[in-house]
C-alpha cells in the first residue's frame, strides 16, 4: 500500500498529494476570507486509478470544514465529487459577484461581465439522480 501524504500548504494555496514522497499531484485554491475556492484538482498519470483523486478532496473537504472554512467548488470535478456525497454539501456555498471580481484579480484573468456568472456559475445542490 503507498504511503499517500496530503498536508495543506496555505502559502502556497495547494493541497498538495504525494504518493512515496513523489509529487502526485493537488488542489489549487484562493482563500478569501473564511471561503477557499477550489479552482483546479490533478492527480498525475502516473497514479490515476487509484481513486486518489476522491482521497485528495475527501481529505481537504476534511481540513477545511474542521477549522470553519467554506469551500466553494469552481474545479468541476470538485463540484461533481460534492454532487455525489451530499454529506459534503453544508460545507459549499458560492461567492458573491464582489468576490468572483476578487478572484479573477488574484488568479490574473480578465473581469469577466456579471451577466456571465448569472447564466454559468450555478451554486452546488445535491443531484436528483444520486
């Protein structure tokens, strides 16, 4: 069985995996007050197929509602992984148009038009098909 570590790095805004001491990937997010938007999950190659992704967010998921943190799931597989185990759901929420303007800013994109998000950016809600 491989040793998989997986210990957030606030200053660098990861949740970085490793598998044997070799990196297998993370989670990328900004923090924004009490909320942590996820915005891209990898696991590398090397190591798909070992549901280590679902191990890498169940266990951030973990981390950040024990210390009060809300996570908003902009990576879709991290929406998708909260979709499917509603037990997750009360730690998600969705920013509000100042804070997507904050973001955008810290990640170094263009403003995008707020009539954008109000037709594409769709809050977590537990499917009806699961």
């Amino acid at each position: 069985m491989p040793n998989i570590q997986i210990v957030r790095n606030s200053r660098a805004s990861r949740f970085p995996l490793s598998v044997d001491n070799e990196r297998g990937g993370g989670i990328e997010y900004v923090q924004r007050d009490s909320q942590v938007v996820m915005t891209h999950a990898k696991v590398s190659e090397d190591f798909r197929g070992q549901g280590l992704a679902a191990r890498l967010v169940e266990s951030a998921l973990a981390e950040l509602r024990a210390s009060g943190e809300q996570v908003v799931p902009e990576c879709p597989y991290v929406r998708e992984y909260i979709n499917k185990h509603p037990q997750w759901a009360d730690s998600s929420g969705t920013l509000s148009p100042a804070r997507i303007g904050s973001v955008e800013t810290n990640l170094g994109l263009p403003p995008v038009p707020s009539h954008f998000y109000a037709k594409f950016f769709l809050p977590v809600s537990p499917s009806p098909y699961h």
